[in-house]
C-alpha cells in the first residue's frame, strides 16, 4: 500500500536496499503518464549475499486496489496469509525498531519457546516475537538461542 512505510519497517530490522528502481512498460516511455504500466520495484538483502532476498513492488500505473486490510483486531493466521520469518541478532534491539515503525502492529513481544532437536531428544530454545508490517504480513523476528549442529 505505501512502499515508503515498508522500507523504513524492513530497514529497522536490518535488511539492506540492493535494488530500487522504476519499472515501465514500454521500456522507453519517459515518464509513469507516458507508460501503459510502472512500478517501483525494490531489493532487500537479509542477512547473506545469496539468500534471503525481500522483494516490494508498488504499482503506480494502472491503480490497482489494494487487497483488504487486516483488522486491527485480527490477530489470527489464516489459511493463504504469509509468514515472513527472520533470525535476528540483538532481537529486543531489532524488536524495538520494528515496533515503532509506522503502520506496525505488535503481535508478540519477545519471549522463550522451545521446538524439538533435529535429533528428535534435544531441544532448541529460541527468543520469539512477532509484529504485523505496514501492509498487515505476519512477521516473525526471532532469536536461536541454542548452539545448533553445524549444517542445520
């Protein structure tokens, strides 16, 4: 819905801009009237050069409308919703910024919860917390607190 608000929420939580550019059809057409389509299209890296790559596209021509937005007091995941998961370090530095970053809702302020080992014995200790992005995407900043086998 605003780009501009989820780039400054996706910039809190640490991703980086590696693509930001406008995008019309015909490729030649100079301006967004002169264009039969544009959009801004934008790349932002996680936390590794080759993956975990966030892409946001705003259409600015033809309008298009928007999907409906979440209730503010909707704070179920339903069937076809995204979840966006990212392993933060420093997660109630992370978590801090992600909260007061216009448009963001809180869903889950940082706490323990364990899962199952890959081994099926041990357990894995991990920091969750959650907040809805400015467009309403459930998204998870968590932090493992367990040293995992290497590999997994």
């Amino acid at each position: 819905r605003d780009i501009e608000a989820s780039l400054a929420f996706y910039r809190a939580i640490g991703l980086v801009p590696i693509y930001d550019n406008v995008i019309r059809t015909p490729r030649d057409a100079p301006n967004d009237e002169a264009a039969e389509r544009s959009l801004r299209l934008v790349f932002l890296r996680a936390n590794d050069d080759y993956i975990g790559i966030l892409g946001l596209m705003e259409y600015t021509r033809p309008e298009r409308q928007p999907r409906p937005e979440r209730a503010p007091d909707d704070n179920v995941l339903h069937p076809g919703d995204i979840v966006l998961v990212f392993n933060v370090e420093n997660q109630e530095e992370v978590f801090a910024r992600a909260a007061a970053s216009p448009g963001v809702r809180v869903g889950e302020t940082p706490h323990v919860v364990t899962y199952p080992g890959y081994d099926g014995t041990s357990v894995i200790r991990v920091s969750f917390s959650s907040v809805y992005d400015p467009d309403g995407h459930y998204v998870e900043l968590n932090q493992v607190l367990t040293d995992l086998p290497v590999g997994e």
